[in-house]
C-alpha cells in the first residue's frame, strides 16, 4: 500500500477515502490483480463498492492494476 493511503486509513481525524478514491490507491498500490479483487477489498473495508463499476472506470482500474504490478520473472531469467 502506498504511504499516502496508508496514512489517509490510519488517520481517525481524517475522512475515510471514498469508494472511488480507494478503488485507485488500490489499484496504484500494485497489490491487486484485477478489478474484482479490488471490489473484494472495498466490500472488507464496508466501503460501497457498487460505485466501482462502468466500463469506463472498470478500462482505467484494470489499466492501472497491470501497469502497477511487478513483472513475473521470465523463464529466461530463471
């Protein structure tokens, strides 16, 4: 999780982030694959996560996730 974000839950005197807002620093943080299994984590966090939906929205979440997340070692480097 990025410290920003990781900030922004561990603060009680700060707002929660908004569902939208969550969905992003999720999908940044590199820690989630897909758009489903950011959903997951916002339904954990009692967040409402029918907001994360649209194909618009679901294109930059998936892009973001794939560009976020470490390259799998090739087999070549193996």
């Amino acid at each position: 999780m990025r410290p920003a974000a990781a900030a922004n839950l561990a603060d009680p005197a700060s707002p929660p982030p908004s569902p939208l807002e969550r969905a992003f620093a999720l999908a940044r943080s590199g820690e989630y694959a897909s758009v489903s299994e950011i959903r997951r984590r916002i339904r954990e966090e009692r967040l409402d996560w029918r907001q994360i939906e649209g194909p618009t929205l679901t294109r930059q979440l998936k892009r973001l996730c794939q560009e976020s997340r470490p390259l799998a070692p090739t087999e070549e480097a193996a």
